[in-house]
C-alpha cells in the first residue's frame, strides 16, 4: 500500500537538508511514513535550491525523469518545496506543467494541505514569505545520530546584489534561544555527537537582544561533549565578543566560515557586501589573536560584473595574505531578480573559467601547504564512520573541520573522539595513525596503540 508514504530529495545548502528534516517532522505528525525509495511513495517532493543557474538546471532534468514515474502512475504527487518554488512557479506548473504542487520555505505547515489538494486534482501553491515563522516549535525528523544541521535564523537583509535568498527565504527573524537549547538537549539525549547551527548571516541572531555570542554560549554549555560549529558569518556582524565566546568553550570548534567573496573593495562595494578587505583582514588578524589554531575557510566569486584583471590578482592576493584552510569557489552567475541582474554580464565565459581556474590552484596549492605542516602533530577527531574507499579504514573530522583517515581499530566506532598522529596529506585530507581514544578534551579514555 503506498498510501501517505513521500519520499524526499534535498538540494543545495545544509539549510535545505534542515528544512527536509522540519518538513519529515510535519509529514510524519500527520501520519505519513519517510521511504527512500521513489517507486514505493505516492508523494515525491525535491527540495530545491536557487542560488546558482546549474542547480536549477538540475532540478528541471530530475523533474524530467521524475515524469517517467508519473506516467506510469498518475495518482504520485509530485512538488518542489524551497527556493525555486517562489522563482518558478508559473514555469513548473502552468507552462511547463512538470509538477503538482509548489510550497515555499515558510509554507511547510500547510503541505499536509497543499498535498491533499493536488490528490483531488487541484494545484498546492503556497509561497509566501513570513516576516514571523521560525518553525521552533517543530521537532525535526531525524535518524542520523551523530551530527544535526539546526536552523537558528532564517532569512537576510543584507542584499547582496548577487544573491536571490531575501527574495526567497524573506528577511531576517530569529528563533528563541531557548527552543535552539532545548533541540541540542534532544540531540543530547539521543546520543548526537556533534551540532551545526545555521542562518544565511548567523551573527545577527538577535532574540529580545541576545546575539549569536549569547546562543553559542547557551549551545555548547547543554552538553559539552558536543561539537557546536556554525555556518555561515558575514564580515560586517563578526563581533569580539563571538570571538572570545569561541575561545572560551572547548567544545566550539575552532572553524568559522567568514565569505570574502572577492579581494578588491570597488567589486565589493557593487555587490553590497558592507565592508572593506581593510576591515575583513583585520577580522582574521583579530580572530587568529583571541582564538588560537582557528581555520578559516571563505566563498569567492570569479567574474563579477564589470570585474577586471586588476580586480581578481586582489582576490588571489587575499587568499595568499589570509591562506584559508578551504574555500567555496565559483564562477558568477547572473540570478533573475537580484540587482546584480540588472547590470550587464561583462565578463566573458572563458575569462571567467580562467580566472576561477587560477583562483582554485592557488586555494589547493595553499590547503596542501597548510596540511603539510601538520604532518607529525596530533589531532583529536569525531570518528563519522568508515573511510568512502575502504573498511579497513575510518574517518573522522577536526575541531578545525579536516577530514581525516586512520586505520580501523577493534573498538573504535562512529561518535567515538580519537587522538591520532598525522603521517601524510593531501590538499583535502589528513591520513594518521591511531593513538588512543579520548574525550572531546582530548583526555586518554583507554590506550589503543
């Protein structure tokens, strides 16, 4: 019987897989089962992403093989939830009509809803956006039991001429504080290892006048053998009192996701970033001051319009000054709707390609002379289970958000911390050897090797 089964694929950001989870918590309220499988569900749902073109694009071809299941059962609902649905409703459901229903990121209560009319032959639409909804008082669904993405914030009022999200998600609101606590006080109880906290702009959390600082406190104070991290910081919010929050916690990691996006101001002042490369350096100067170890790792964005030469040796002289550990890079895509659209797309495709070419080389250049200078230090990892290639190894992550491979050892299993010796690197991971199991401090639980 495949009655009130749905089946879910997330797309794009970690705030869409925290999305799904708040959309399996209302699913399954209501009585519907999560299956993994398309062919068993009657509900297929994607949910989407709008921040760059080829995520779109690859949303369209999975519609398209979608529609092959369709045909041969035309009771199955299919919808896309998220960011396009506001951008692409009237292409999705009345052009093209590839699907039965689109709900927005502040509709989710009303799916159970919009799924029951698409059943009886009606089109689901909910897309508006709230200036309130918050979901705090949904409990997520979710079967991992080792990290959790946690939504804090949804929202931006920044505008940054490139980007679609305040278009999408709406602006800025905050949940409470105490709600953020009581879900890790959950993870806690289930035995999760490790939590991320996110919001478009996480520093400007503001609940009743509690900032991000105050919530990082109140997170890593729940369970202290839990690893908060948080993603994703804008330069402008990024406060000393975060700073020295971060430092005073053992169990904040000693990893912040600070988006430089380019390395010259005039490029920085077209996208409505807020700030200077003078003011974004002296934060990483500060950061590496108040928070000894810290990793940084940063966005960047090849070809914005009107970007010259002069323009993008600026970005490879930030990534050579800063050295981040790892950096998100992209070629510029134009996003109908956002300022930035409205200005011409000067920079030609291949000059982009170049650019974004080098912009990478030199981060992977950077990243393996970083890794190599950890070879014969000890690191202390949070074992996520075994290695992609092998199960004769596991893999585990830094407080400074390193992946990293070590021998699998009788005793060891996914949620232990582990104190390993680092032997050899590459650009993207560290390879040790297993010394001991220990606490998230780094204190000796039993001698392993």
């Amino acid at each position: 019987m495949k009655k009130n089964k749905v089946y879910i694929e997330t797309y794009g950001c970690q705030m869409n897989f925290a999305d799904t989870e708040v959309v399996m918590g209302i699913l399954k309220n209501k009585g519907y089962q999560i299956t993994k499988d398309a062919d068993d569900a009657n509900v297929i749902l994607l949910n989407t992403c709008s921040i760059r073109d080829n995520a779109e694009q690859r949303i369209y071809g999975r519609l398209g093989n979608l529609k092959k299941l369709k045909e041969v059962d035309s009771s199955k609902v299919i919808g896309i939830l998220g960011c396009m649905a506001e951008r692409l409703r009237k292409d999705l459901i009345e052009d093209k009509k590839m699907v039965d229903l689109v709900v927005g990121p502040d509709e989710y209560r009303r799916l159970p809803e919009f799924i029951d009319e698409a059943f009886a032959g009606e089109k689901g639409i909910g897309v508006k956006l709230s200036r309130t909804e918050t979901y705090d008082d949904i409990i997520p669904f979710r079967e991992d039991g080792l990290s959790a993405w946690i939504s804090v914030m949804r929202g931006c009022d920044k505008f940054c001429t490139f980007c679609v999200v305040p278009y999408t998600r709406g602006r800025e609101r905050s949940r409470s504080l105490e709600s953020v606590v009581e879900e890790i006080e959950t993870l806690s109880q289930k035995g999760f290892k490790e939590a991320t906290l996110l919001g478009q702009n996480v520093n400007s959390y503001n609940d009743n006048g509690r900032d991000f600082a105050d919530l990082l406190s109140a997170a890593a104070s729940v369970d202290t053998s839990i690893r908060i991290r948080f993603t994703t910081s804008h330069p402008q919010d990024l406060s000393d009192k975060l700073l020295f929050t971060i430092a005073e916690h053992r169990n904040l990691c000693n990893y912040i996701h600070l988006p430089v996006q380019s390395g010259s101001n005039r490029i920085l002042e077209g996208m409505n970033r807020t700030y200077t490369i003078e003011h974004y350096l002296d934060l990483i100067d500060r950061a590496r001051r108040i928070i000894p170890g810290v990793s940084f790792s940063t966005d960047i964005i090849s070809g914005f319009p009107t970007e010259t030469y002069e323009d993008h040796i600026a970005t490879l002289d930030v990534m050579q000054k800063v050295r981040y550990d790892g950096a998100y890079m992209f070629k510029y895509s134009p996003r109908e709707g956002t300022k930035a659209f409205k200005i011409i797309d000067d920079v030609p495709e291949d000059v982009k390609a170049k650019r974004l070419s080098e912009i990478i080389d030199l981060q992977q250049r950077i990243s393996y002379e970083i890794n190599q200078e950890m070879i014969g230090k000890y690191e202390i990892l949070l074992v996520e289970g075994f290695s992609r290639k092998s199960n004769d190894f596991l893999a585990g992550r830094t407080d400074t958000n390193k992946v990293a491979i070590f021998p699998a050892a009788e005793g060891i299993t996914r949620g232990d911390y582990v104190k390993i010796k680092i032997n050899r690197a590459t650009s993207g991971t560290l390879f040790g050897n297993l010394i001991e199991s220990v606490d998230i401090k780094g204190n000796p639980l039993t001698l392993t090797a």
